[in-house]
C-alpha cells in the first residue's frame, strides 16, 4: 500500500513538470526491463501499457475543438468596444514577434529537419501539390458548416467562425459576455483536468513507444527538443533585441536581460503566461512605464504575444511533415509560419495549451488527425523543458515589448 501510495503522488501531486518527468522515466525504465519480464510474465507490460497513452491522446482530440472555439470566441467579445489604450504599436509588436517567431522555427527545420517516431508514420496520405492548392483547402475549410466543422475537427473552420462570432458578440450584452467568460473557464477547467492525467499518458506512450521502436526513438525527441529551444533563445537574445533596437534606438540588451530574469524565470516555473501577469505588472511598474498602457498591455500580451508557442506549434508540424516525407517548398513554409502566428495566438492559458493547436497547422499538409494526435504526445513528452522554455519567451516579451513601445513614445515625445 506504501509503495502504491507513493507510486500515486508520483504521478498526480506537486508540479506538473516533476510529474511529466516523472511519467517519462517511469516509461523509459518499463521499457527497458520489460524484455527482460516476458519470458517470466508472458507477455511484454511496455506493450500493454500502450493503452494509456491512447486514452490520453484521444482525450486531447475530444477536447481540442471545442476549446479552440469556446476561448477565442470568449477573448474577443470581452475586449471593449472603441476602447482607447494607444496600444497599436505595441499589438504591432506582439504580431510582428510572433511571425518573426514562428519565422525562425521553419528556418530551424529546414536546417535541421526531424523525423518523429509514429506509429501510423507510414500512412498513405495525398500531400499538396503547391500553394495554390493549400490555399484553395485553406479557403473551403474556413467557409465549412461550423457544426461540420467542429464533427470534424476541421480547426481553421472552428478558428474562422469563433473570430466572425466574437466580432459580432463584442456589441451582446455583458450578460451574454459573462456567460461566455463562464463557458471558458468550464472549458479551460476540463483542459486542467485532461492535462493533470499527462504523466500517466506520458508514461504509456513512452514505453509503448520504445518497446516498438527501441531507444533510438529518444532520438529523433532530443533533436526536435534542441530546435524548439534553439530556436526560442535565438528569439530570445537576437530577434526580440533586434525588435527593441528599432524601437528605442539604443542597446537592447539591458532591457531584454531584466525582463528575462524577473519574469522569465518565474514563468518558466509556473508554466502560465496567465499567472505570471501580476510578476509582469510590477515589473512594468518597477520599470516605470504608463499604468494605463501596461495595466491593458500584458494582460492582452497574455493572450496574443505568443511567439513560443508559434515556435512550438511551427517545428512540430515541420517534424511531422519530414516524417511523412512531404516536400514542402518555401511559399508553403512561409504560409505555415502565419498560421502557426493566428494559432499561437488562439493559444490556451494552461500549461502545454499550444500542443493542442498543432493540429490545425497538420492540417495544411493533409496530416490526419491521428498522426496530429500523436505529435501533441510528442509534445507532452519533450514539455518538461519545451513548455517551460515557451512560457518563458511568452510573458518575459510581453514586459519587453510593452517598455519598448513606452520608450519609442517617450522619445518621440522629446524630440518634439
């Protein structure tokens, strides 16, 4: 009983990265002895252990469009209408970085391409041909039947009519408005939920996986782990400086280095651009910019200044492209790198929001929602360090970009 009790608190008490890691290396390790067990046991635990990780994979299908279309209608019909914050330059920032982002991680996988161990890898599957034919997909989805769309999973559908219904709900009344915030919390509470039962899917996958495949499969996890995080320090410490030079003319590094190291590592502790708000306004206030641009900045940097997660929802979908063997040629890439930025954008406060979203960047390239499934597990895998390492780059460039826009006004201000 003691040893089942903590065997519990392992994998379902304290923080959801031990717990992550945790499940990781409980997997690897069933792995590993389970050959040595099936002579004794008759039959092989990592294999049967795969169920799992299924379970948890096809949760997060059942819970992805929904969420998808709950929280981004939600955020936009609760902005204000003809709210005035002189925020342009600062929402300019936000969307630039993040395609600036999601940018850099197809330059990454190109450089360094990735080949993912998946169990339907070797599916048939009908690739495009060009852009002209993944924007012709691209359009027919986004005008889909909105209940087909949800049956379906056909995301950028979901994605395009909870924008179109937002935009109309922003004049509903703040009833119809709370009970929307009220439906996304539900949603967002069911999210925290499916999320909590990672380490145990965690777990499955990664032993059902090196049971089939053996531990050269960690390698294809290492590499993609070593793009996504090269790829957001890149970010991190050379295009968000570069972003601020052009703003305040003068070195970024400063700047750039305190928020890193005030909000960038609580967030990399938390895992949550959410929670991390109340770290970003004090350091906003510490820095001594305007309560009235800030106190509206962050919390709306929170939720579109997304450029970890358009790194995260870029590089895994460029590793399932590589793994399924389809070609992709620039125009492609560079339309996948603004989809990953209106993906990241709709991306869900909870710790590993943006894996949910792969999918409908999958879905450019005609890659079924299964394999989609099966990268998210990937993900999950690798987000010990992954998730961490976003939500680090996504609320410290929150406070960077806010001061940024603060100092371009302030010396405009002089010079006049």
């Amino acid at each position: 009983m003691v040893t089942s009790s903590r065997f519990t608190a392992l994998l379902f008490q304290g923080s959801l990265v031990k717990r992550v890691a945790t499940g990781l290396l409980l997997g690897i390790l069933l792995a590993l002895v389970s050959p040595y067990l099936e002579p004794v046991l008759g039959t092989n635990l990592a294999e049967n252990v795969s169920f799992l990780g299924q379970i948890f994979v096809r949760s997060l299908r059942s819970i992805a469009p929904i969420l998808i279309f709950v929280l981004v209608i939600a955020a936009i019909a609760n902005r204000k209408v003809g709210e005035k914050n002189n925020l342009k330059s600062i929402v300019s920032l936000y969307l630039l970085g993040t395609f600036l982002s999601a940018f850099v991680a197809v330059v990454a996988s190109f450089m360094f391409p990735t080949v993912l161990a998946l169990a339907d890898a070797e599916q048939s599957i009908a690739p495009p041909e060009s852009v002209i034919q993944v924007l012709s997909t691209l359009v027919f989805n986004v005008i889909d039947n909105p209940v087909n769309a949800l049956f379906n999973a056909n995301f950028i559908g979901i994605l395009a009519w909870a924008i179109g219904l937002g935009v109309a709900l922003r004049h509903a009344s703040d009833t119809t408005k709370n009970l929307l915030g009220d439906v996304s919390e539900a949603i967002s509470m069911i999210v925290k939920v499916v999320i909590s039962f990672a380490p145990v899917g965690v777990f499955g996958l990664v032993a059902s996986t090196l049971a089939d495949k053996g531990l050269s499969a960690l390698g294809g996890y290492i590499q993609v782990l070593a793009v996504l995080v090269g790829s957001m320090l890149f970010v991190a410490f050379v295009v968000n400086p570069l972003l601020v030079f052009w703003k305040i003319r003068s070195n970024p590094y400063p700047l750039v280095w305190k928020c890193l190291r005030v909000s960038g590592l609580t967030a990399f502790l938390t895992r949550s651009s959410a929670a991390n708000i109340p770290v970003n306004m004090e350091l906003a206030q510490r820095l001594g910019l305007k309560e009235e641009t800030y106190s509206v900045s962050i919390p709306l940097g929170a939720t579109i200044n997304m450029g970890g997660a358009a790194i995260t929802i870029t590089v895994l979908t460029l590793a399932a492209v590589h793994t399924l063997g389809i070609d992709v040629n620039l125009p492609t890439a560079l339309l996948l790198s603004v989809v990953a930025s209106i993906c990241a954008c709709g991306a869900s406060g909870v710790a590993g929001g943006s894996l949910l979203l792969i999918p409908l960047a999958c879905s450019l390239f005609g890659i079924s929602n299964d394999v989609a499934a099966q990268v998210i597990g990937v993900g999950f895998i690798i987000g010990v360090l992954q998730d961490s390492t976003e939500t680090a780059l996504n609320s410290s460039t929150d406070v960077i970009f806010t001061a940024a826009a603060c100092i371009e006004e302030e010396r405009k201000t002089q010079q006049l």
